[in-house]
C-alpha cells in the first residue's frame, strides 16, 4: 500500500511546487506564452470548485474533501490490493485531492496556472491536482470496466 501513498505525495509535492511558483514569480493575471494559441501559464485564483462553482464556501469543501479522502484511503485498503490499476488511480485521486485541500486550509482559495486555448475556446485554468483528479477517475474507471469484462470472460 506504501507505494500508492507514495504516488500521493509525488502528485501532493509536485502540485504545491509548481503553485508555489506561479504564486510567488507571478501576478495575479500575468501570463506566459508557452505555445501561442494553444497553452499558456496564467496566474489564477480560484475560491471555488470547478469553473468557480460554490465560490466562498470553504467549509463545504473542508467536509467533503475530508469526506471523500477518508473514503478514497478506505477504498484504496480495501480494493487496492486486488487491481494495481484502481490502487494507483485511487493514489493519483488522493494526491489531487490533498493538492487542494491544503490550498484551502492554507488561502482560502487554490492557485491555478495550466490555460489552455482549444480550437479557440478557453478552457477554464486548472493546476497539478486537478489534472490529478480527473486522471485518477479515468484510471479507475477503465480498471471497472477491465474488471468487468475480464469478469464477463470468465463467466463464459
């Protein structure tokens, strides 16, 4: 299981890295080109969920990100050892998951940098751990469906 929480806290280390970079190198607004019209680093602030859903309520994110970790570290003990693809994605889950949080409990707000132009739409700005997030439910949802058919297989 130790290597899962490893997987965590790469993700946990590498996100607050590159926040803590952009936070303290850049304005708020400041951007970088890095491939014009297509990626850029924007120094961002997020007081919300996704798109700035929710915006201000803190204390909603702290019970479910407390919530949601406590049931992602059961998951990962009790699915984890079975399927290695659902215990390194529930690992990249928790990472994005404790990326955000400690921007929360720390700022009020999570720092985001990763903007995106795609076929001239503004994807909204994310960071480390939200691609993290949105990774680690992919993995965990093609380990399902891995599991499903290989369950559908045996059955026959």
């Amino acid at each position: 299981m130790w290597r899962y929480y490893l997987i965590a806290l790469v993700l946990i280390g590498i996100d607050q890295w590159t926040k803590w970079l952009v936070a303290t190198k850049m304005e708020i607004g400041e951007s970088i080109p890095i491939i014009n019209d297509f990626f850029y680093i924007t120094s961002h602030r997020n007081s919300g969920a996704a798109w700035g859903i929710l915006e201000g309520q803190m204390w909603l994110f702290y019970i479910i990100t407390v919530i949601v970790i406590a049931g992602l570290i059961y998951f990962l003990h009790t699915h984890g050892k079975q399927d290695f693809l659902i215990a390194a994605g529930v690992g990249v889950l928790i990472g994005g998951a404790v990326g955000n949080f400690i921007d929360r409990i720390l700022f009020q707000e999570v720092v985001d940098f990763a903007n995106f132009y795609i076929f001239n739409y503004n994807f909204p700005i994310f960071n480390v751990a939200d691609a993290s997030l949105t990774i680690g439910v992919i993995m965990v949802i093609i380990a399902i469906i891995l599991d499903e058919r290989k369950r559908g297989k045996e059955k026959k």
